[in-house]
C-alpha cells in the first residue's frame, strides 16, 4: 500500500522488516508533493517509526496501551527472556526504585497482563483531533486498527459472554481493569480448545471496529465534506479460522486470507473504482494516485481500467516465527486469472492448482501458462533479501509483537 509494489520488489517483509523506499517513492510522499498535509496513525507495533513506516508523513503516530500511571515508566530495559534470571531481577528492583515504586509495578504488571493495545476509539480520537487542527487543508489519512488481531479475551467464568454483540472482545482498562486475570487468552496460531466460540469472538471483533468506523465518520462529517473526499476501507488480510485445518495468518496464501473486504467511495466527479473483476491493493493505490493527481509510480499501472483476465499477484516471504512447520522459510507466491489460482511453495516447488470459486482442483490445462506468469513475475528478484538487526526494535515494542504472537 505505502509503496505500490509487491514485497519482493519493495524489500520489506518478514525476514527484512523496515520500510526501504525514499519519501519521494512513498505513497504518503508523493501525496506530500501535491500539497496534502498527510498524517499516519497505526495500532500496528510493525507500522512504527523505528521501522521507518513514517516516510513520507508530515505527522505519524505509533500509538500504544495507556498505562495506569503515565507519568512513570511501563517497564525495564531488561529482555523478557532474562527477566527472572539473578541480573533480571536486580535490574527490576533498581529500575522500580529508581521512581515511584508503586506505580512502576503496577505499570510493570499492566504491561506483562493486561496491556492489549489501543482500540478503535482512542485511534479515532487521535485522528480527529489532528483534521480538526488543519480542516481548511487538503488531507491524506491512513489508519491501522488491530482490534479484529488476536489475541482476544473472553470471560473465565460467564459462558454466555459470545452472545453479547455490543461486548468488547478485548480488554478495556476504562470497563475492567482485571479484566485480562479473570478472562482467557484466545489466539489463532493453532486450533483454540473451543473452535465455534473462537469464531464467533472473531466475528464479534469484526462488528466492534464497524461500530467504531461508523461513529467516526458520522463525527468526521462535521468537520469535512465527506462528498468531496475519497474513502477506502480495507483489511491488509483475511484470517483461517479451520478452513483447510489452517488457523490464523501470515504465512499461507489461503483464498480465506488473500480474499479481503474492500469498500471504496470516490469523491464527487471522480471516475468511479472499477471492482466487477479480481483486484489487488496494488489497484487501489494506482486508483488513489489516479484520483489525487499523484505521480507515485505503482505496479499496477492503469489497474482501474485493466481488463477482467488480466492477472493478480501475491505472496509471502518467510513463514511467522511461531509456526511448527520451519521447513516453509521461503513461503508462497501465488497468481490468479480467469478464475484460476496457481500457488507455489518456494521452498520445495510444488504447486497447486484450484477454483478461486470454491477451492477445489482444477485440470491442469492452466498449470504451465500460470506458472510461466509466476516464473515471469520474479525473474531476477531477489525473494531472500538481508534481515533487518534486531536493535531496530525497542523492547517496549517488542514485548508488544509477543503478546501478538509475531516474536
């Protein structure tokens, strides 16, 4: 999205994590260029400034947790692998003591137990207050919610809680500050005891960030004219939820993973997104640059207007570091046309060849011709590229990436 180029091509990915482009190449740059005030504001602990995801913003924000007390620090600069070692617990003890001792441990244990991140209401919240300050300006806004992400948190003790709606799927410290104690931790990196009640949490997730983007906009229109703005909403991924025996994401190109929601409405006199066809976020970022006049350079160039057999790409490097199945190191590349969808494992070579539709094989009719797109599609790039060193990462963001299960 902030490149218009597929990870390969971009260079940034799960082996090699900072962002690589200039800010001239960057979306949120070329933006810039033509006169927009272009703000970032990201949940997202990978989308942070350390990794250089600010390029190109006038003003980013990597927002986090609000401790109990924040006026002191959350926590020390000791690794969680060393914290109980003899030194660990000497640096504790010091860094507690060096303040407020009462509040750097209740900080302390807020950030180990309770801490799960911002929530659709405090981004909204940034987000407005920083359109309010330039209202009369021309604006670029990209927000990042994690809310839908794992992990989720349901009561120990009250098993009707799945059937609650309004109810937050993750931890509020307004509404319960114990909440993350007294509730259980459910996570997609493998099947959850109760499969039909993780799902269902997902779901209830889903309905919970629509309920925060719609009392967003009917706010934000009071600000701005909605009419005369361009909107996409989009999910970066899909998530399995059993389908295949698969659960969670980040490595696989399941069709329940690349198939995303998307929701565009352009401004008044603008040529409307032509989505009656397969289509990339690469295609969207060519239809925003199309709409604001911005001359970043996409993958996807005249993707708008491209025809209906016309093929898509996707892919991924590297497999998270928590699966089981360390064999994968080099992911999956997959192309989809006329309905057809080839998908290669980097690591062995074998395809795969089934229905976008509903999943299941096809002839092999296609097979060459789709994996001759692939072999055209990375010729000559590299898909291994250098790690990122791992002192790019504060501990503070790291220990958020844990909980999330990407460390």
């Amino acid at each position: 999205m902030f490149s218009g180029q597929l990870p390969s091509y971009h260079g940034t990915h799960r082996n090699s994590k900072s962002f690589k482009k200039s800010r001239n190449e960057s979306l949120a740059g070329a933006l810039s260029a033509e006169g927009y005030r272009t703000g970032g504001f990201s949940a997202n602990p990978w989308l942070c400034s350390d990794l250089r995801f600010d390029t190109g913003f006038d003003h980013f924000e990597s927002l986090s947790g609000v401790p109990p007390f924040s006026d002191e620090d959350t926590a020390p600069d000791t690794p969680i692998e060393n914290l109980y070692s003899t030194e660990g617990i000497q640096n504790v003890l010091s860094w507690a003591f060096n303040g407020n001792p009462v509040k750097r441990f209740a900080n302390g244990f807020w950030k180990r137990y309770l801490d799960t991140g911002p929530g659709v209401k405090r981004i909204n919240k940034s987000i407005l207050e920083w359109i309010n300050e330039r209202e009369e300006e021309k604006m670029f806004v990209f927000a990042n919610y994690m809310d839908v992400h794992d992990p989720h948190y349901i009561s120990r003790f009250r098993r009707s809680d799945i059937d609650l709606p309004s109810q937050s799927t993750r931890f509020d410290p307004t509404k319960s500050p114990f909440r993350a104690v007294f509730s259980k931790r459910v996570d997609f990196m493998s099947e959850p005891d109760e499969p039909e009640r993780a799902r269902r949490l997902y779901d209830r997730a889903i309905r919970r960030v629509d309920e925060g983007l719609r009392d967003f906009f009917n706010e934000l229109e009071n600000t701005i004219d909605l009419e005369d703005s361009l909107i996409v909403i989009l999910g970066d991924h899909g998530e399995c939820l059993g389908e295949g025996d698969y659960w969670g994401h980040g490595t696989y190109l399941h069709e329940k993973l690349i198939r995303i929601p998307l929701f565009i409405s352009p401004p008044g006199g603008s040529q409307p997104f032509n989505g009656d066809r397969p289509i990339s976020i690469l295609d969207v970022v060519e239809y925003i640059n199309e709409v604001t006049n911005s001359s970043m350079e996409s993958e996807a160039a005249d993707a708008p207007h491209a025809p209906s057999n016309r093929a898509i790409f996707a892919e991924t490097v590297a497999p998270r570091p928590n699966m089981k199945e360390r064999s994968l190191l080099k992911g999956f590349e997959t192309v989809i046309q006329d309905g057809e969808k080839l998908t290669r494992n980097r690591t062995t070579g074998e395809s795969k060849l089934t229905n976008v539709d509903n999943g299941k094989r096809r002839s092999e009719n296609s097979r060459e011709h789709l994996k001759t797109l692939l072999d055209d599609q990375w010729m000559g790039v590299d898909t291994e590229s250098e790690t990122d060193q791992d002192d790019m990462i504060s501990e503070e963001r790291r220990s958020r990436l844990e909980d999330l299960g990407y460390l």
